[in-house]
C-alpha cells in the first residue's frame, strides 16, 4: 500500500465514524405520545435551546456527509489515475 491510501484510507474512516455518532444524536421525528407529554412540561427557552443544538447536529451532519461524499469520490479517482 501506498502511503497515499493509508492516509485517506484513515480520513474515509474517521469521517464515516463521526456521521454515524452525529446521526444518533440527532432525535427522532416522530417522538409520539411520549414527546407530547414531555413537551407540556418544557419551558419556552427550553425548547428554543434544544431546537437550536438540533439544528447544528443536522447542519454537522451534512457537512461531514458531504466531506465524507468528496473524499470518497476524490479517493477513488486519485487511486484510479494513479495506478
């Protein structure tokens, strides 16, 4: 192996490890019966400051999909041009 594919081999890896611990962060859609009994219960700043820590936890995960999406695609054409 070529130094070259270890290291993206290493950053393909560690990328695709963050957008799958950022995706089970994230909170389900549908919270059902239990979300709308927990939800009475929450406080108006509450609820602003969990929507907005949602939101930067989808924002990430884009983010990193889309590097993930890149680096994958940029390693499969550098390794195909090289060899």
């Amino acid at each position: 192996m070529e130094p070259l594919e270890i290291i993206l081999g290493v950053l393909i890896l560690i990328t695709s490890i963050l957008v799958v611990v950022l995706v089970l962060m994230q909170e389900g859609r549908q919270q059902g019966l239990s979300g709308a009994i927990a939800g009475g219960a929450e406080t108006f700043f509450g609820k602003s400051k969990s929507r907005t820590m949602e939101q930067k936890l989808v924002k990430y995960t884009k983010i990193l999909a889309i590097v993930f999406f890149v680096l994958t695609l940029g390693t499969t054409l550098a390794l195909f041009f090289i060899r």
